[in-house]
C-alpha cells in the first residue's frame, strides 16, 4: 500500500486489516497519493477529528502531562526519568 502520508504507529493488524492512525490537515489528506488509490483495495475513515485552533490540538491535562514529561527528561536519549517518575 502506498501513501504520501505515513502511518503512526502502532500499526493493528488483525484479520488481514490494518489500522492505524494518520494526523494530517485537510489538504495533505485531500491530495493526490495520500491515501490508496489501489482499486483491488479497500479504506474506511473510522473517524475525523478537525479543529481550526492549532493551539488546542490537546487537552489541558494532555499538555499538563507532557510538559511535566518533558520538564524531568523523559524524551531525552538516555531517557533521565521512568515513565512512573
């Protein structure tokens, strides 16, 4: 399957169907080669999230914990925290 748009992970697969998740803006996804043009292929859009407000692309909680992430070293390489500190 090839698409201009990469999958993130992780990637399900069960039942010889794969599902995955894609963040993309309208444009990107409406674009030619974004999705499967294969015909012997199928799609399904399980579901859409759309929002015209970039900076509440999370919840305050969301932001809460990856700040909080990122204030103690948990996407450093060597991470400098555990996931329960």
């Amino acid at each position: 399957m090839a698409s201009a748009l990469p999958p993130e992970f992780p990637i399900i697969v069960e039942d010889g169907e794969l599902e995955f998740d894609l963040t993309a803006t309208q444009p990107q996804f409406e674009s030619p080669g974004s999705v499967p043009d294969d015909t012997r292929r199928s799609y399904e859009l399980l579901s859409l999230v759309h929002t015209e407000d970039r900076d509440q692309l999370l919840t305050d909680r969301q932001r809460e914990y990856l700040t909080a992430a990122y204030d103690h070293g948990r996407f450093d390489v060597p991470r400098e925290s555990t996931l329960a500190e």
